[in-house]
C-alpha cells in the first residue's frame, strides 16, 4: 500500500522538518510527501476552496484518503493500527493523509475523506502535525509487526 501526505504549505529546515524526517526514514514502505501552496492572496473562504482543489489532486483514483482536522475523531493507536490494517488487508493500493492550511479544510476534502482524524482538540501547528503523523504511522508499523516500541 501506497502511502502519501498531501499538506498545504511548504517546510523549511529546522527541528519540526528534523522530526519529521527521523520517522519518515523508519517507513516501510516509505511515506511520500506532496507540498501543495497556494501563493495569492485570496479571501479565506476562497483560499480553502483552492487549497482543496490542490489537496486532492494529489488523490489518486479509489484512494483511500484521511483528512486531519480538529473537529475529526480521534482514536487511539492500536484503534488507528486497526483501521490501517484493515485497509491493506482489503486491498487498498494507496492511502493518503491531508493536512490543510491555516484556515482549515475546504468541504471538498471533508466531503472526500474516508476519515476525518484529530490528535485532540488542542491547535497544532501545522510542520508539527506532519512529525506527528509519522510518529503514529511508525507506531502503526510498530505495532503490526510486534516490535516493542509500542507499549499499550
């Protein structure tokens, strides 16, 4: 299975980037990362629309795709090391992960996802979810193929 994070937004060099890297090394098989930017200023409610559009280009035909949101649902490890299991073992060739802009999802990535996930209802900032999207995809990992990292 495929795996992609489509995220609004560009990273620089520095710690979240770090991060983000040091579990992106431990995937198998590895995450593709996909930056998508919007660069004109345009009134939010347009701007999310864009963002959108650009988000789920990066979605290909019979995807399964999670858009991370604070208004999701958020689940626990094991339940998210379930759910991925589930998707491979039914087939599923590519599984892509969204991370929207500053202002949130537009409706056609919340209407589109299969998932709409939280890590909680606190505001992250955005460079740090990417990191904390690899971390639970490590885990997910971890925890399928019995390696004591996770300890529930």
């Amino acid at each position: 299975m495929r795996v992609t994070l489509a995220a609004v937004g560009r990273a620089r060099s520095g710690p979240e980037l770090d991060l983000f890297q040091q579990y992106v090394r431990r995937l198998t098989p590895p995450l593709t990362l996909r930056e998508v930017e919007e660069r004109r200023p345009l009134p939010s409610d347009r701007l999310k629309a864009r963002e959108a559009e650009l988000l789920l280009g990066c979605v290909p035909p019979g995807a399964v795709t999670v858009a991370l949101d604070e208004r999701g649902v958020a689940i626990g490890s094991m339940a998210f090391a379930t759910r991925l299991q589930g998707w491979r073992e039914s087939g599923t060739s590519d599984l892509v992960f969204l991370i929207g802009g500053a202002d949130g999802h537009g409706e056609a990535v919340r209407s589109r996802a299969d998932l709409l996930l939280s890590f909680g209802p606190m505001t992250w900032p955005h460079m740090l979810v990417r990191a904390l999207l690899a971390e639970q995809l490590w885990r997910v990992q971890a925890i399928l193929s019995g390696h004591p990292y996770h300890r529930a």
